[in-house]
C-alpha cells in the first residue's frame, strides 16, 4: 500500500496530496467502483423505465388520452435526462456506463411493460417503477455517505425529492 503524499502550501499548512488508491475526483477507487456497479443498476431501471414510458405514450386510448399522453412525454423526456446523468456520474466515478439493451435487460428489476392501453393500468405501472427506483436510489444514499461521494449523493437526493412529488400526484389520479 503507498503511503499518503503531503505538500507544504505557502502559508505552512500541510496537505494530504492524492494517493494511489483516490481517483480523480479524490474518492476511494474501490468504493467509486461499488458506487458505479450500483449507479449500473440504476441506469439500467431508467432506461427500462424510459422505454415502458415511451410505449404508455405511443399506445395510450381512452377517455383521458390528451392528459396522460402529455403527461407520458413529460416523464419519459425527464427520464431521458437522468439517464445523461446517471451515465456522466458513472464516468466521472472513473467506470464505463451500461449501454446497450442486452446490459438494461439483465440488470433491470424493472419488467418490460408491452401492449398497454389503458391509462390507470399505465399510471400503476409508472408508480411500480417510481417504487424500485426510489428505493435503489435511497440504498445509493447509505453509499455515498460512506464513500464520502457529495457529487453522487446530491444527485441521487434530488431526483428522490421530485419523484416522491410525482408519486403523490400520480397516486392521486388513481385516487389512492
């Protein structure tokens, strides 16, 4: 194990420089590498997310069709953006994100949703994703505490903050 390197600043004060096992970014690696397998996970729910979001939007019928394909859109293009996101955060923790539909597939807790039509079946299925990504993002939280990872943390809080609105609203609609 290297030991940790220290400079002298100009005022006297010592710092600790970067050791061989910090990244970058100034996190452990090992523990960078445990935060972006589990950032994976994540990405690939969102992008199975994404697209079960994409297919309400497209096949969506019935008496509050302008209403929730408008309201499909809206989360599927968010959900887009995070996807950027999770990917730029894998990056930076020094890892390579998951990208291709094999990678989604396997590593999804979220099922392919296929052939619905009807908007509170659609609305169900949005709050069963909203409950599994909500809780692998709360098991990220514990993570990035102990890694000291603000960058991941903040993220991660941010979008469990604006999805739990969006539970409440979407529960709303089914009347929950």
């Amino acid at each position: 194990m290297a030991l940790p390197r220290f400079i002298t600043a100009v005022d006297g004060a010592v710092y600790k420089t970067k050791s061989d096992n910090m990244n970058s970014i100034g996190l452990d690696k090992s523990k960078s590498r445990e935060l972006a397998k589990k950032l994976n996970t994540v990405l690939a729910d969102y992008m199975m997310f994404y697209q079960n979001t994409r297919g309400l939007h497209w096949n969506i019928k019935g008496e509050k069709f302008f209403e929730l394909h408008l309201k499909f859109e809206e989360l599927y293009t968010n959900l887009l953006i995070k996807v950027d996101e999770i990917a730029e955060r894998i990056l930076t923790l020094e890892d390579t994100p998951f990208h291709t539909f094999d990678d989604y597939k396997i590593n999804a807790e979220i099922a392919i949703v296929k052939d619905v039509w009807e908007g509170k079946i659609g609305v169900q299925t949005i709050l069963d994703a909203f409950k599994i990504i909500i809780h692998k993002q709360r098991e990220l939280l514990i993570l990035t505490a102990e890694a000291g990872d603000e960058g991941t943390n903040a993220l991660m809080s941010d979008y469990i903050r604006e999805q739990e609105k969006s539970v409440w609203m979407y529960s709303a609609y089914l009347n929950k």
